[in-house]
C-alpha cells in the first residue's frame, strides 16, 4: 500500500517511532464541543489512535477511536456529554498499532482488545471552559 504525504521530503518511520508532532483542542463558543487538531510523523505503516476528554472533576466527557488513519494531519470535533463543568479539562491521545499474536491474521476484536496495543506514543492538552452564568 501507497501513502502520499504533502511534504515529499518526509521520510516515513516504522511504527515504533510514529510520535505526535502537534496536539492542539480549541472549544467551541457553545461550551459543548471541543475542536482537536492532531499530526503526527509520517509513517509507513497506518496507526490507530485513542482520544479521552475528562473534565475537571476526572470523568470522561468524550471519547473517540481512530481506526488505521491514513493522514498525518487529523481535525476532528468532539462532543462534551454531561454536565458542562467550568475549568480545566484534559484531552489524551494515545497512539498505538495492534499486534496479532504469531501466525494469527487480525480480527475486528483487535482493535477493543487493550492487551494488543503497542502504545508508541502519548499526548496530552489542557484547555478551559467558564461557562456563563445562567
């Protein structure tokens, strides 16, 4: 399989040395969605990636699975579930490949299966949200 990159003078790497290159989240005006911007190094073979948002008091207010992306550049949004608590939340990506035990062809399980992941990377950003009065 061919990946095309923007940038022809990138120089793919193999999965354990993917990183993430840039973490960015920006709330939206409503206080209920978060914008996320992720790169990460271009690579040769497609990772999968984990996002968590937790709020203030450490419950997770958002969660999304990226599945063997084929981009380095990612914008996503992600939608805040609960009470919207004012202050600090915390947004982590976890960056991993699945690896399938010897002989074994991979299965759609893989994916949920935590004791498969090889984690190569982790991120995380710290954004605000005050919620108006009212």
């Amino acid at each position: 399989m061919d990946i095309f990159f923007q940038d022809p003078t990138a120089i793919p790497l193999p999965p354990a040395e993917v990183r993430v290159k840039e973490l960015r989240t920006a709330p939206w005006q409503d206080n209920r969605r978060v914008g996320v911007y992720i790169e990460l190094t271009p690579f040769q073979k497609r990772p999968s990636a984990e996002l968590t948002i937790t709020n203030p008091s450490g419950e997770i207010a958002a969660q999304a699975s990226i599945i063997e992306t084929m981009i380095s550049k990612l914008e996503l949004t992600l939608h805040l579930r609960g009470p919207i608590l004012s202050g600090a939340y915390t947004l982590s990506v976890s960056v991993f490949y699945v690896q399938a035990p010897q002989g074994e062809a991979d299965d759609p399980t893989s994916f949920t299966d935590p004791s498969r992941r090889l984690i190569v990377d982790k991120a995380e950003s710290i954004f605000e949200i005050h919620p108006a009065p009212g």
